[in-house]
C-alpha cells in the first residue's frame, strides 16, 4: 500500500489514553477526515473512538489506546493514510512525499542523485539528495534553486547557486 504521512502523536493528554496529535497536513481540520490511521509498519491500525480541534491541535481518543501508559508508548509514532485516500490537489502543486526519490538534475544536465528526504524547517522545505556514492546535497525548495517539478517524469530541475555543493 502506498501510504503518506498525515500526522503526528506528540503527547499524552490526560489519564484515560487520549493523545495530543500535531497535523502534517495543511490544516488541522483535514485530519478530521479519517477514523482510521496506519502505523509505520503498514500493518498495524489505530482507529478513531472521538477526535476534535484544541489549540492547533488535535486530540484523540483511539480505540487501541486505553490508558496514560500505553498512550507513552505512541508518543512520536507517525500517522498514515493509503495516499489514495488524500483529498485531491490543485494542478502545479504536488504531496511532499511524493517528491522522495525523484531525481534531480541541474539545469545544465548534470544528475546530482535522487530526493532522500525533506526536510521541514518552518519557513521553506529542505530536500536532502543523495546520489550513488551517498554524498548529501542540501537544496532549499525556493524559486530561485528548484526550477520545475515533473511528477509524471519523477524529475526535478534546479539551478545551483553559489555555496550550493560546498
């Protein structure tokens, strides 16, 4: 199953097992959407009992999820959907994940390797590329680096700037 990343348990939230839960989407409410998630693994489920918006936040009440304790054992653990079940985007505009493992090549032709991850810094997005040898190179997702984004050719053109590949 192709899966993307929707969200996040951060915390506990009281003594009864519900979890404080960060978005990684663009708003809280989009998380609103689904009563079940998937784990890492791909296998395993957490199914909604009762969700609701405090804060920016969300809190949740799983059914798998019964006390204080067993909601600790959660705190970081990644939330994810079958990508098929995201809400449709406008044209141009694309899911973080699905630029990992695009390849990338500057604008005079040169392949520089393939988006490992990305990074979320707040402000802009940092793709991590890698290529063969495993040799990093950072590139901030601004206009004036990354140039065009092909998903149907999993291609991304960028133009390296000065202090780039140093």
């Amino acid at each position: 199953m192709d899966k993307a990343i929707v969200a996040q348990i951060v915390n506990t939230h009281g003594v009864k097992g519900e979890v404080k839960v960060v978005s990684l989407m663009d708003s809280p409410e989009l998380v609103l959407n689904y009563d079940q998630f998937y784990l890492e693994n791909g296998n395993d489920q957490l199914h909604v009992n009762r969700i609701r918006v405090h804060k920016q936040m969300l809190l949740i009440v799983f059914d798998e999820i019964k006390s204080m304790d067993e909601a600790e054992d959660y705190k970081g653990t990644y939330l994810y959907v079958p990508s098929s079940d995201l809400p449709p985007i406008e044209e141009g505009t694309y899911y973080l994940h699905d630029l990992e493992g695009i390849t990338v090549y500057t604008d005079e032709g040169e392949c520089l390797g393939r988006v490992d991850s990305i990074i979320e810094t707040g402000a802009r997005n940092v793709f991590s590329v890698l290529d063969d040898e495993k040799n990093e190179i950072l590139l901030p997702n601004i206009e004036d680096v990354v140039l065009n984004i092909d998903l149907d050719d999993r291609r991304m053109t960028v133009h390296l700037m000065p202090g780039l590949r140093d």
